[in-house]
C-alpha cells in the first residue's frame, strides 16, 4: 500500500531485542473502537479498551537517571503513576507544551511472570500533542503493518487504518513501553495482592 504517511524512527533501548527484516508484517488485531491522537502531524491509534482517563498536563517529578523517555512520576489520586514522553520514545523532535498537551493514562501489561495474573498490569501516562477523537475501525479498513527492517519499530504497529482518504498509525500501547526501561513501581493492584 502505497501512503504519504512516515512512520518515525523508534527509538530502541540497546537491550531491547530486534526483529530481523526477515519476520513477517504484524497483523492488524482487527476492527474496533480505537482513541486517536497527534504528534505533530501525525495521528496515531490505540484501542480504547486501553484507555484508563485523561488528564491535562500536570507537574512531573523526574526520576534520577531515568532513561530519556521517561519523563517522571505523577500523583493521580493517591497512584503514583510513571509518565512516558511519546516524542521522544518514537525518537522524534521534542515539541513546546501547549493547551491541548496531555496525559492519557493507559493501562500497560507488562512481562513481569512472577506476578500474580490480577498484579500483572501498571497504569502509565504517555504524553501527547493532543487527543483527536474515537473512531471506529472496521477490520477491513486496517492494512497489515508494513515490514520495516531491524530496529525501524515495525513491531509496535498493529496496522494502518484507513479512515477516508487519511491514514491513523494503530499502535500497540503495550509494545512501545516494553522497551521503555521503566521504573518498578509499587501498583495498587499489587500491593493489595501482596497484602493477601
């Protein structure tokens, strides 16, 4: 499929392991409602399901010696929650914060394997230029993502939805903070299960 959309470089944590030119296109998940946003120019998708709140562009506290996409923590109602600039975590120009700046918290699961299944999952905020809206997706709008070479980011694309005569990046939430060298941070899911 031919489109003027660029997909940005990924920026990739050296210990994150790569995908070789050589493994298949990711295929779409499929049809269904999905939150859109912009970076700069751009509009990225994520499915909705994913979406926890959002929030306005509240004061961070930095972690020392965080990795560069991670811009801080944020108390969101007694929740310490670890906050992810997008921008940089797609290794794209950094941007001013204006009005339409936002936190969009998500719900993110990680490989944590010595969890419990109910502790298995951290809220995380990502910073955007601004949400645009919700649409609905329908599955045979949705392109399989492209096969990019080792490292390009082809496999935190769930696809490319065709909406008109434009096109949203459909990402996978959980995929792009893998690899983000978060904090371990205490969730409140966690604690009540360590209290059990």
């Amino acid at each position: 499929m031919t489109n003027s959309t660029t997909t940005p470089e990924f920026a990739r944590p050296a210990a994150e392991p790569a995908r070789t030119a050589a493994e298949p296109a990711r295929t779409a998940a499929g049809g269904g409602k999905y939150l859109t946003f912009a970076l700069g120019r751009e509009e990225y998708g994520l499915q909705i399901l994913k979406v926890r709140e959002i929030i306005g562009c509240t004061d961070i506290t930095p972690i020392p010696r965080a990795s560069a996409c991670v811009k801080g923590v944020i108390n969101l109602r007694g929740q310490i929650i670890t906050v992810i600039d997008l921008r940089a975590r797609f290794a794209m120009e950094p941007a001013p914060r204006t009005e339409q700046t936002c936190i969009i918290v998500v719900e993110h699961r990680p490989p944590r394997q010595n969890l419990p299944d109910a502790a298995r999952k951290a809220n995380v905020g990502i910073i955007v230029d601004r949400v645009c809206e919700v649409l609905n997706v329908p599955a045979e709008s949705i392109e399989d993502a492209p096969a990019l070479g080792a490292g390009a980011g082809g496999e935190v694309i769930l696809g490319l939805g065709k909406i008109g005569s434009a096109v949203k990046i459909l990402i996978d939430i959980d995929a792009v903070l893998a690899g983000a060298q978060m904090p371990v941070l205490p969730q409140a899911d966690e604690t009540k299960a360590s209290a059990a």
